[in-house]
C-alpha cells in the first residue's frame, strides 16, 4: 500500500495495513502504526513515531526540527497517538531537550487544517484544533479542548479540560476546564455548557461548576479567597470542581480571569 513514487527511508519502521500517497517522504527514525493512512506529499521526519489508524493528509510536516534559535539538530521526537486526523498543511514540530524531549499528541484528536503544534507541546486526547489554530512551544492541553480557528496560544499556557477557546482568541495566560473564552486578550464567558452536555456531564456537575464560575469570575473576590469559598462549600466534593480548583491553584501564568 506504499505508492512507487513515495520515498520511504529502509530503516524506517512501517507497520501492515499502512498507506502511502505519492510523494511523501518518511525519514530514517520514523515509526507508523498499523492501518494508518498517510496522503500524498506529507513529510514525516525526525525522532517519530504515529500510532494506528490515523489519518495525514496532504503538504502535512511532521516531526521537523523545532523553530527554536538554540536548537543544535540533537536527537528530540514527536510521538503521536491513535486515531488521530491531521488535515492539509499541518504542522507538527519535534522538541527540544530543554523542554524534555518529546512533543505528544495523544488520541483521537482533530487538527484542522493549517494548525501548528510547536516544539514540547503536550496534548491529550479527543482535542479539536480548527483551521489555523496555532500553538507556541511548551504548551499543556487537557483532554477534550477546542481551540477555535485563527486563535493563538501564548508559549507555556495551559488549557484545561473541554474548554473552549473561540475563534480569533489570544491566549496569554492559563484557560481553567471547563470554561468557554473568547477576545482578542481573552474573557471568560462563563461554562462551555454546550460541550459538556455533549460529553454526558451530569446535571449535578454541570450546576457544581455553574456555582465555581459564579465564586471564581464574579463574585468580586480575590483568587485566594475564591478558592478558600469553593474548599468550604460542598461543592468541593464533585471531581470535576476540584480539578478546576487543582488547576488553578498549580498555575504558573495566571489564569485568564
């Protein structure tokens, strides 16, 4: 299932069921899991190895070296889960040994076309990046997260759980779960309620969170004495409204607030 006019280096390590299109190029150090489709004039290089049943299209880049000035060509690697779909001109850049080695995307993600994953990026599962969605390095997406079209994320942020990130959004500071933002400097504006009913949260949760947001972003109070509130109620109990508090109390940049 390997196209005569594709360019497949002997070392590299192809798994059965595997497709290649005519013109891409797969490195010495690349590994494809089975039944993963891979398009016609996708390049495949570096430290990387792609899961089964994956999904690349066409002009994609995946696994070259990072846009980063100190970069020496020492050994970094992109390492992608299962089932994932990368459209048309995506770009996924491998790390650096500074930021710990490897870029990961986990499973079942969907990466529009144009996005970009920088160098040491870590990205779970079932996240969805629209078209031109663009990460600097360094940045941690938790599982279920939308990251609207044209929208920019800022290097170290993290993004938490089935947020949502509105199109044309920057993204300087941490984006807490659950919460849906938007602006050019981005606001929350409130629950992205419609994705969490989509993913079968309880009504119990979703009221639980619905309190968090109202102590968090509008209450008046500062953050420390938000989180004091949230820990006294009991709320506090409900998984979903610790990781939210967790989230925010490990934060490093801010949060968006």
């Amino acid at each position: 299932m390997i196209h005569e006019k594709a360019i497949i280096h002997p070392r590299a390590r192809i798994a059965e069921g595997v497709e290649i299109g005519p013109f891409s190029v797969v490195g010495e150090n690349v590994t494809i899991g089975k039944d993963t489709w891979i398009g016609p004039h996708v390049v495949i290089t570096g430290w990387t190895t792609i899961g089964k049943n994956c999904k690349i299209y066409q002009f994609s880049s995946i696994g070259e070296v990072p846009q980063y000035l100190k970069f020496t060509g020492e050994e970094s690697h992109v390492i992608i889960g299962d089932n994932n779909v990368i459209r048309e001109f995506v770009t996924i850049n491998r790390a650096t040994t500074q930021g710990g080695g490897k870029t990961v995307l986990g499973n079942e993600n969907f990466l529009m076309a144009y996005a970009h994953v920088a160098h040491d990026c870590l990205i779970g599962n079932q996240v969805i990046m629209s078209n031109a969605a663009t990460l600097a390095g360094h940045i941690e997406i938790e599982d279920g997260a939308i990251i609207g079209g044209l929208s920019a994320v800022h290097q170290f942020v993290r993004i938490g759980a089935y947020s949502f990130i509105s199109g044309l959004t920057g993204v300087p500071q941490d984006i807490p779960p659950y919460i849906l933002v938007a602006g050019g400097r981005c606001k929350p504006y409130g629950l992205n309620l419609v994705g969490l009913k989509r993913h079968g949260f309880s009504e119990k949760t979703i009221k639980g969170l619905k309190k968090a947001y109202k102590v968090i972003f509008r209450s008046g109070l500062t953050l420390e004495n938000a989180i004091k509130d949230i820990q006294e109620d009991e709320i506090s109990s409900i998984p979903e409204v610790f990781h939210l508090v967790q989230f925010i109390q490990r934060s490093k940049r801010g949060i968006c607030r």
